[in-house]
C-alpha cells in the first residue's frame, strides 16, 4: 500500500525542495510520511472549508499552494480560521503539504504554465532554481490592450488592468505568476531582459508610478486566477507518477468578489 513518502516523493521528483525561495516553507507541514495513503486533495489555499472537504473524499492528505503555516506560529487559537484549519486536520489526521515557489519555480513548473497558457512559443528556463520571472517571446505579436484582453479570457479574469500605451506593440514579455509587482527594481530588471511588457499580480502602486514614469507597460492580472492552473498541474504530475485518488478542491475560492 502506498504511503504519504510514496506521494511526496512524487511531488518532490518534480518539484524539489530546494528549488524554494529563502523565505519559503514547503515540505510537509504536518503528517506522518509512514501514515498509508487513502487520498489527496489539491488546494490553492487549505481553509476549514478544504479540510471538511478533504474528510469527506476520504484524503488524508491536501497539497496547497500557500502554505498554511508560513511565518513559526507561537500559540494556537481557534478564533483564527487558519489556526481552525490546522487544528481540523490534526484532529482527522490529514496531513498538509505545502508546494509554494518549489512549483513556481521549477521546470515545468506554475511559471512555465501560466507563460504556455500566456501564448508564448520560447521562454527561459536556464537560470536553475531559476528565477521568479520568466522572460519569452509570444507566439503571435499583439498591442498592449489585444494581449490584455487575451489573458482576461484565458484566465477568466474580468479585472485585468494595464499600464502604458494601449496600442504598443507586445512581442517580448516577462511574467511572475502570483505575487509579483512588489518591488519597483522587478520592473527595471524586465526592461534590462527587453520585454514590452511585466505582467503579474499584486502591484505595489509605487512600482505602476515608476512603469507609468518610464513609459514602460504593465499588465496586472488576479494572484487567484494567475495560480488557479497550480491544481491541474500538480494533479497531471501525481498521475504521471501513478498516485490514485487525486481530487480537486471545489471550495477553494477567490477571497475577491
């Protein structure tokens, strides 16, 4: 019978730990690696609401993106939801594994994903743990408001928003899935790679000032809807390495209405 190691080892062929960023805290969270394995649910996020899930499909493990515990937790209190959650599945001996930037960042990884799914035909993938930002070359050049339009339909994603020229032509573009945009030397550093454009999510509304200065473009999509195809790669990955029982979470929804 398969164990949760059999699981995690799966995971971790593909998408090694030590790909993480320092700050990071992937791996498993809680569990027992000797415990069998009954199922897995995937999340983006493991609220109360994925656990009661998970009890109900019969897993007794849930891989999610964001980890639960992120920052060392000094007491638990069960007026916090996310304490709730961690408690829940202790309780029902649910083990909780956290694939944050191991999958963003590795090859093949949510980065890759969301750059195929973006439409781009040639990206890189040299720079080994490589790097959060992934440059390409689209496979059909198209102006700032066409590719924007383009990722609000891909990603079902009706709050798109842009910086800069609308009419610019896009041809070279870079992209941080998730929580990009924090940081104003993220949009020098995609300049320097000579993209047309940054796109990302969780814009820091300095960084948008400084593009906006510069003449340069931004495209700011939804963290949510920019890690949604997490779930279906992380599931392909763990039937490729012959895991059963792989579910979906249904309750994991975007906090924005």
């Amino acid at each position: 019978m398969l164990k949760i190691k059999d699981v995690i080892n799966v995971m971790e062929q593909y998408a090694p730990l030590e790909n993480q960023a320092e700050y990071d805290n992937c791996g498993l969270l809680y569990g027992d690696l000797n415990w069998d394995y009954k199922g897995v649910l995937i999340t983006l996020d493991t609220s109360e609401q994925v656990v009661k899930e998970a009890i109900e499909k019969g897993a007794n493990l849930i891989i999610e993106h964001h980890p639960s515990i992120f920052m060392p937790i000094k007491k638990i209190s069960l007026n916090i939801p996310k304490h709730r959650a961690i408690a829940l599945a202790i309780k029902n001996d649910i083990a909780i594994y956290s694939a944050h930037t191991s999958v963003d960042f590795t090859e093949g990884g949510l980065n890759d994903k969301v750059m195929d799914l973006i439409g781009c035909v040639e990206y890189d993938t040299s720079s080994g743990r490589a790097s959060d930002m992934r440059v390409g070359i689209l496979k059909e050049s198209k102006t700032l408001s066409q590719l924007s339009d383009s990722i609000k339909a891909t990603f079902n994603d009706s709050h798109v928003v842009t910086v800069g020229d609308l009419n610019k032509q896009i041809n070279k573009i870079a992209v941080v899935n998730g929580g990009g945009g924090g940081r104003e030397g993220e949009v020098i550093e995609a300049i320097n790679a000579g993209a047309d454009v940054y796109i990302s999510g969780d814009f820091k509304y300095n960084v948008l000032r400084l593009a906006k200065d510069l003449g340069y473009a931004c495209i700011v999509f939804g963290h949510y809807e920019s890690e949604m195809p997490f779930i279906k790669l992380v599931k392909e990955q763990l039937v490729k390495g012959g895991i059963g029982n792989v579910c979906e979470t249904t309750c994991c929804t975007n906090p924005l209405n």
